[in-house]
C-alpha cells in the first residue's frame, strides 16, 4: 500500500516525538511491504516565525492533499503574548475546521504495567480499561449562539444548544463503524430525560442501531454515565456524545488510566483522512532535551493505520511493539516507578523499533 502522511512536527517536544513515530512507521512500511511518504508541513509556533500565521493556506493545502495528517504538539510561552486569532492553537482549530474534522476519538485504556499510576481501586483496574469517547466537535453548545444583554436591571448570558439530524447521524455512524473495529459496542451518551436535542439525538441513534444489527447498543444518561467511568469502566467499548458532554467526559477517561504521554487521538470527518495527535501539548518544560514520552505520538501512528488505512494487523503490532517496552520496564520521566528503567524519548523509541 502507499500513502502520503502530511506531518506536523510543531512546537516543543513535537519534533521529538514525531521523529520517534516516523521511525515506527517506517518499519512498519519495511516489515509489511508499504511505502509511506511524508510531506513536512508548518503550522502552530514555527509557522507564525516563518510565515506570519498559525496555518498558512498552502499548509492546509498540503494536509487536503495527503492521505492523513500526523501532528505532533504545538504552541509555547515564546507566542503567548499574541493575540487570539494570532497565536499558534488558532492553527489547530483552522485545521480541524478546513479539515472538516467532526468526530474527536480518545482512548482510554490502561496499560496493565501502568496500573499503580491510575486513581482508580485496583480492583477496578484489574477488570481492565480499555474505550474509545468519540465526541461531537463541530456542533452542539460550543457552536451556538452566545448572547449577553441586559434584563430586568441585571445583566442575562444565554449559550444555545442546537443538533441537526444529520450532524447527529455522521458522528453516530463513526462510533459503529469504529465499534466493528473494536468489541462491537456502543454506548450512546445524553441527557434525553430533560433536553430536546438529546431526545433527538437518541432517535437518530436508535435508527442507526438498526442499521447495524451486530453492533451491541446501549443509551445511558450523561451523568449516570460520570459516575460509570469511575465506578465500572471495564463495561464500555466506544462512548458516543455530543460536543459539550463529551469534552467532559473524555478529559475524565483520561484522567483514569494514568499518564497523559501515553494518550493517542483521532479526529474524522467524511472519508479515511483523519488527523492523528497526543492529547498532550507541547511540554515547553521538557522539550529539546530528549525526555519527552513519544507513546503518545507512536499510538497516534498506529491509530491511522487502522482507522484511515485500514492496516488492522500493522496497528496491532505497533501496540504489541509498546506493550514489549513497557513489560521490560523501561519508562520515560512522565511515568517513572519504582524498579523501572529510565529511558530518553529516543531510547524508547529504539526499543519500540526493536521489538516490531
Ligand atoms: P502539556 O500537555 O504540554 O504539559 C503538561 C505537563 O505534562 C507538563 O509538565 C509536561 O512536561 C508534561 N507532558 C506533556 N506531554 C508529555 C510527554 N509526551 N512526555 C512527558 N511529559 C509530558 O500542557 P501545557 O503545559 O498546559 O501546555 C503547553 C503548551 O502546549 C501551551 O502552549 C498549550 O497551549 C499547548 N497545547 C497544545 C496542544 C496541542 O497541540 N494539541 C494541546 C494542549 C496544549
Ligand atoms: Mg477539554
């Protein structure tokens, strides 16, 4: 197979991180027979120094072009002082936008070797954690109108909610499709006991469960739901939702399984092109000193594989690949115990390489 990946390597740790995951995939190509190819492209804090802007057009005409994007990090205090629509997170939301970018996918999963780092009781975390949020990202409250006038003598802030069938419908059909890929279940998540767009919301859910007969389908309130993730996370598979709730309620599954370094990402849209980013940022305190985490970025790459390409078996051994590494005990700063080895975000990179 032979795909273009347009690479954002960023800001701080990003370039770090990013030449550990062209590395992965590069064997990967080799071991499997594909060929990959990649175009640098500029966006955040270095394209502001070079361009004058955060995501310059023919940046954004370079990832429309590619196959997927991969990203690694971007922004810092060096452009801190700009204004909004200036400073380099403005090029990410470009992006996502010019993308046309829909579906946020976050795994929570925790690595068994990294248990003792979750906040959760172990006997919590023995029956394992292993989901998918998949949020709304372009619709919902974020996307309303937002007004603030005077009433009555005081001042009145209204934030309007609004879903239309077929925003609800193409987030929906990326969580069954992504439920196939996975252990073929989804749990729909809103708040239909009290609002209207949630109502429609799980009507439009349901039609879909139709659709996808062997998909196994479950609806479950917002804040049941909270409470859940905390109390028996081993019971969901992919967890879909609007924008709002799931902001929410993907920083929580992240919170559960320990290191933000080892966290990967997806956002989708209409066809295979998504773009692949750690949840992390930057890390102005640690970059340019070789100690970032790069498991993050790594499982990003291997995220593409098999959602935009298709290369189930190739994903699997890169996450095989980083679950050798961590049996062996070598860790990075971010996720350093007792007894571990203490490797730079290069060495677990060769290791990684080693073991594919
Ligand atoms: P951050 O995620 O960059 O860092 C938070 C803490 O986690 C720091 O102590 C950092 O050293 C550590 N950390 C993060 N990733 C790590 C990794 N891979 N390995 C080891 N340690 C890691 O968040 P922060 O400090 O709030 O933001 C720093 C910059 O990043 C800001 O300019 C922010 O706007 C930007 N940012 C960019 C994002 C993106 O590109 N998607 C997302 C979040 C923040
Ligand atoms: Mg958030």
């Amino acid at each position: 197979m032979e795909k273009q990946i347009a690479v954002i390597r960023g800001d701080g740790i990003g370039p770090e991180i990013v030449d550990q995951a062209l590395r992965v995939l590069d064997a990967v190509a080799e071991k499997y027979g594909h060929t990959f190819t990649y175009t640098d492209v500029d966006m955040g804090g270095i394209a502001i120094d070079k361009w004058g802007e955060p995501l310059p057009a023919a940046m954004l005409d370079k990832c429309l072009a590619a196959d997927s994007v991969l990203l690694g990090a971007v922004g810092g205090p060096k452009w801190d002082g700009l204004p909004g629509d200036k400073r380099p997170e403005k090029g990410l939301l470009a992006l996502r936008a010019g993308m046309g970018l829909y579906a946020n996918n976050r795994p929570a999963k925790l690595w068994p070797q990294l248990a003792a780092a979750s906040p959760l009781k172990p006997e919590i975390v023995e029956k394992g954690i292993d989901f998918i949020v998949v949020r709304e990202l372009i619709g919902g409250v974020y996307f309303g109108s937002h007004t603030t006038a005077e009433c009555g003598g005081e001042q009145k802030a209204t934030d309007v909610m609004s879903y239309a069938e077929h925003e609800i419908e193409r987030i929906g059909r990326i969580a069954f499709e992504t439920a196939r890929k996975r252990r073929n279940k989804v749990t729909s998540v809103d708040k239909a006991n009290v609002l209207d767009t949630s109502r429609l919301w799980r009507k439009v859910m349901h039609r879909l469960a139709e659709e996808y007969p062997d998909v196994e389908y479950a609806d479950m309130l917002v804040d049941n739901t909270a409470m859940q993730i905390v109390k028996a996370p081993s019971q969901f598979d992919v967890v879909v939702t609007e924008n709002m709730f799931g902001d929410i309620l993907s920083d929580e599954a992240s919170m559960i399984t320990g290191s933000i370094g080892m966290i990967p990402s997806s956002s989708l849209g209409e066809g295979s092109r998504g773009l692949y980013e750690p949840i992390h940022g930057s890390a102005p305190d640690i970059a340019g000193q070789n100690k970032a985490n790069p498991i993050g970025t790594i499982l990003s790459a291997a995220m593409m594989l098999k959602y935009s390409f298709d290369l189930d078996e190739e994903a699997a051994a890169i996450e095989a690949a980083v679950n050798k590494a961590l049996d062996a005990g070598l860790r990075t700063g971010d996720m350093m115990a007792e007894g571990c080895t203490l490797v730079s975000c290069s060495e677990m990179g060769d290791a990684i390489l080693k073991n594919l």
